[in-house]
C-alpha cells in the first residue's frame, strides 16, 4: 500500500470517491488503523480527552502531540498522517506558530497539521502551506474554542452562521488548505460547503454529503470513551468490553491458581534439581 497525498485527495474528490479518516494516538492504534486500510490518519488533539483523561482538549501541549505523532508514524509508514496543532500555538507570532509546525513534522514527522478556525487564521495557514507543510483546516464546532463557543452544539442553525462558515471554508481554501474537517455542522450547510469548494471536506457530524467522514479511534471501537454516546457516532466494535472482560478473567485465574499451568511454563534439568535440593 502507497501512502495518500494531497493531489490524490483532491482528485478523489473530484471522482466522487469518500476518503476515510480517523484518529489513532500510539503504535497499535495506528498499525491496526493502517492494515484496516484507512486513508488518513489524524493525530487529534482529542487524545487529551480519550488517552489522558482531560475534560477539553485545552491543555494538551505540543510535546504531547510530538511524543503520540511519533508512535503514530512508527506504526503506520505507508498512511497519510496529519497531527493537530494544539491549543494556543499557533495564534501568536508566525516564528511561534512555524516553531510548532516544525516540531510536528521534523520531530514528531507528520505529513502535515492541522488547525482550528477560520478567516482569522488564514494568513498563519498561507506561511505554513509555504513552509512546504500541507494544512488541513478544521471548522464549525472548534473544541479548542469551547469557552468561546458556549459549549458542544451544532454549528451552521441560523443563515448568518450558514453564511459564515461558508465563507471560512473558502477562505481556507484560498489560503491554501488542502481540506476542510467540518465538524457538527447541519447535513445542508455541509452539503453546500463541500459543492463550493474544490477542496475535500471531512465531516464528523456534519451528515452524509462531505467528501469525506472522520471519527475519533475510541468512539469507533467503544474504547472507554471518557464521551457520553453521541448521534454521529457509529461504533463497530465493542473492544472496551472485551479488554475488562479479559483483565477480570486474568485476575480471577491468577486468585485461583489457574493460570500459569503446565503449558506456560519452563522446567529446569535434574542436575539443577539436585544442586538446590541435595540429595
Ligand atoms: O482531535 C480530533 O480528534 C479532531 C477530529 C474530531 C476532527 O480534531
Ligand atoms: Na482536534
């Protein structure tokens, strides 16, 4: 298998073919995620939440994203992989944001980033995109602006806010985004963000029409997602389940003696019998 690129992604689209993405955080995940054939991997900043056990994706830091983009690549060398710039590095200075960029790519070597927002961040996405460093843009409901936000609704319900996500995505894509992650966005607005643009949208809640879909790696397999159950989410496993019921097996075996048996272990020669027993 080849690794994706940007070029074939938006050829994809053009051909009507979905690209598939989602989440993977360390070596397993993104090994199993990549021999699942998956398109694109993403190295959310939503492991705050599901590996780390934060409430908000807010203090997640950039060594955390390099350390878990690391175990991501080793994991996956044929997969496209993006990694999330986390909260508050990249609305400073351009030195600052680039600093960030470079760590992910060089240190944590990421195919690309990916950031939160709007118009506002266009002009730090045009320096990175010259960087030589693809952006995938990120709009609608922006976890990282939770505070802001009010909480985790459904963006694009009045015309204004209809209006103003269109005009995000195309500005992220006249800033020189390769795609545009849509996220809790009504199916319509969605629908006509992904006509209006020529770059590929990735939709996690934004309905059925977006040229792509993505969703979190421990939503997908019930992985003891720290998350109540949510609409868009579908799960196609139940691993969570299945790890408590094997951790409770392995305990009560070992209360009863049961495990290690025979077949586990190894037997030491007669001589050594005789040098600790004497006889
Ligand atoms: O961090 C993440 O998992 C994300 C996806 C939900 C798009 O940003
Ligand atoms: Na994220």
């Amino acid at each position: 298998k080849q690794a994706l690129n940007i070029v074939k992604m938006k050829k994809m689209k053009a051909d009507g073919i979905p690209l598939t993405m989602i989440t993977a955080y360390d070596y397993p995940s993104a090994r199993l995620a990549e021999e699942a054939g998956i398109d694109i991997i993403l190295v959310g900043d939503s492991l705050g939440n599901v590996v780390l056990g934060y409430d908000t994706t807010l203090p997640v830091t950039l060594d955390d994203m390099v350390y878990h983009t690391r175990s991501v690549v080793r994991g996956a060398h044929n997969t496209f992989i993006v990694a999330d710039m986390p909260f508050m590095t990249y609305h400073g200075s351009i030195d600052e944001s680039l600093r960030g960029v470079r760590r992910l790519m060089q240190e944590g070597r990421a195919h690309a980033v990916k950031v939160e927002g709007g118009v506002e961040i266009c002009e730090t996405v045009k320096q990175i995109v010259s960087a030589g460093v693809p952006v995938l843009g990120h709009i609608g409901l922006t976890p990282q602006s939770v505070n802001t936000i009010g909480g985790y609704r459904i963006q694009g319900k009045d015309p204004a806010d209809a209006q103003r996500l269109m005009d995000e995505a195309k500005a992220l894509e006249a800033a020189g985004a390769f795609a545009v992650v849509l996220e809790l966005v009504t199916e319509e607005v969605a629908e006509a963000i992904s006509r209006a643009i020529s770059i590929p949208t990735i939709g996690i809640g934004a309905g059925r029409y977006t040229d792509g879909q993505v969703l979190v790696y421990h939503d997908v397999l019930r992985y003891a997602s720290p998350y109540r159950e949510k609409r868009f989410v579908k799960t196609y496993a139940d691993i969570g389940t299945q790890i408590r019921e094997g951790i409770t097996q392995y305990v009560q075996e070992v209360k009863q003696r049961a495990f290690p048996d025979e077949s586990h272990i190894f037997k030491a020669d007669e001589t050594v019998l005789e040098s600790l027993y004497g006889t």
